[in-house]
DNA sequence: CATATTTAAGAGTATTTAATCTTAATTAGA
DNA sequence: TCTAATTAAGATTAAATACTCTTAAATATG
C-alpha cells in the first residue's frame, strides 16, 4: 500500500535526519542530510522549501547555512508534517474516489476505512517529531536503507 | 491518503457493481457496468482481462457475451481483488519506502504502520464479494459518484 | 570587495500511471 | 455465410509524478 508519495517519503525521512542529529545552534546543511540518505539534494531542497513556507522549518542561505526547526520538535506533530507534505485532504479521501462518499452516501467500504483512516490520524497526531528522534538516535528504529 | 490506484478503484467498483446486479444465467457486458459507473469502457476492459487471467472473472465474446464471476461471490474475498488489482506485496511495504524495513531493521513508524496493514488486511480477508452486493442492493451503501 | 557556500526559484526532462484508440478474434443469430 | 456484438491485445497518447538542471539571491569570510 503506497500511502506516501515520494515527497511524503523523502521528506519525512530528511526531516527526521534533522530531528535525530541536529546540529547545537546552527542550521544543518540539506546537502549533507541528502547526501547522508542517499537522496537527491535538489528533491530534498525543494520539499524543504515546501516546509519552510508553511512555517516548519527556518532556512538560511549562504556559508554555513542550511535549514533548522522552526519550533521545538515536541511541538511538531507527525500529521503536521504529512498534511504540509501530502496536502490537507490527506484523511478525507474515499478509498474508491467517489467524490461524496460520506455518512450519508457511504461507499461499500466507507465505514471501515473511515476506522482505518481515524486510527491513523490519531496516531499521527499524537505522535511529535521529538519522539521518533530519540528513537532515531537511541537506534530503536532506523531512518536508512 | 491515496491507498489504491485508479485500477484497483475502477476495478473494485466495476466487479462490485457485477456482484450487486448479477444477470441471470449469463454474462454481464463490460460496456453496461462502464456506461452506468461513468467509467472508461477501454480502461475496465484492460482491468477485468487481469482479473479474468488471475482467475476470479470468466468471459465470454460474442454476442450476449460479457464477463461473470469465476466463483460464487461468497467464495471471493476482497483481499483476493485487491492483491490482483495492487499487486501480492500490497500489504508489505514500508511506509517510509525503506527496503529492508522489517522487525529487524525497523523504520521510524514500522511498528505502527504495521499495526494499521494487518488491520486493513484481516478486513479484506474476512470481508467477502456477496456480503458487499448484499449492502449495495439493499441500498445501504452507494457505488456511484 | 571578491569569492565561496548555501538556499530559492523555476524551467526542463524522464518515468510512471492513466486513458484512449485501433485492430483482431470469437460467437450468436439472421 | 454474413453481420453485429462482444472481449482480447497491444499500440499510442495524455497527464501526473518524480526528478534534474540552471541561474539567482543571500551571506560569511578573507
């Protein structure tokens, strides 16, 4: 099940490159974040810029610049980033497009992915950047290959 | 969140209208389903051929020809459709696209995400063909628009 | 002030997915 | 046997997505 785009995907992933190692009062490079993932620097520059204008990430041009958190990361929810990312209609969609599936015209499925689809909201909601950075670093999870 | 392709909508929708409309003794033609979903008579055709090939739909040209089940409806699982629609691995992949994300190498958000896939997947597995065509011919839920 | 380093912006290209079109094959019925 | 109705097959086109490239703007440092 292809959930995320490859925006989604890259841009999640470099994210949380800067959550897990961030650099102590200075921005970190993308050049360095996409080289360390193996992704395309200027993909990844241009899902940043995404990011920066929705007020995710602060960016700064020039030697030693790069980008940076705008907010401490246990203010930044994963389903903030997802609805910047793959847009804010993200968990509204009918799982077989039809445009007014809803509670009054349910599609065949519509009563279960609404489930799915909740589960998945709350989850992501309640889950901040912070969090899955100590994960990251504490090497529970793995953010490469 | 754009979990299925437009062939695996199409589809869906387009056998689901066979199960819930099934003509007596005979075949149903592809151009009745696609004339009354609105949908692609080329595109569904090209669909219902994979599901033909895989097993789950017979056809039959000529006139009064068309395509019925390969099975009772009761016999057919909407897992089975979906993983001809989508693809076997449907329920394998990693949310962040890693390849060797798995319980040894988990990605950031494995544990969940796999949580939510073996959700999804027991759903299709336990939710048969005929109990849908049940629900769309009593009208308790929509296949159009 | 000159240069190097970095992101910003947008144009351009490639790949994948979606949809359409054309022709062939099959079959019923007049 | 002829014609019309139907699916099969695959070529072709269109659109969306995924990248890549070039140039501009900002800024630190020598």
């Amino acid at each position: 099940m292809k959930a995320l785009s490859q925006v989604g995907k890259y841009g999640l992933r470099a994210l949380l490159y800067l959550v897990a190692y961030p650099p102590e009062n200075q921005y970190l490079s993308i050049r360095q974040i996409s080289d360390d993932l193996g992704l395309s620097f200027h993909f990844v520059t241009k899902i940043f810029r995404e990011l920066t204008e929705k007020g995710i990430l602060l960016s700064y041009r020039g030697p030693s610049g790069g980008i940076a958190l705008a907010k401490p990361a246990e203010e930044i929810m994963l389903i903030d980033v997802i609805k910047v990312l793959e847009g804010e209609d993200f968990f509204d969609k009918c799982l077989l497009g039809l445009p007014h599936c809803g509670s009054a015209k349910p599609c065949p499925v519509h009563e279960f992915w609404k489930e799915v689809k909740s589960q998945l909201q709350e989850n992501f909601s309640n889950t901040s950047l912070a969090l899955l950075g100590e994960k990251i670093r504490t090497q529970e999870v793995r953010l490469d290959e």
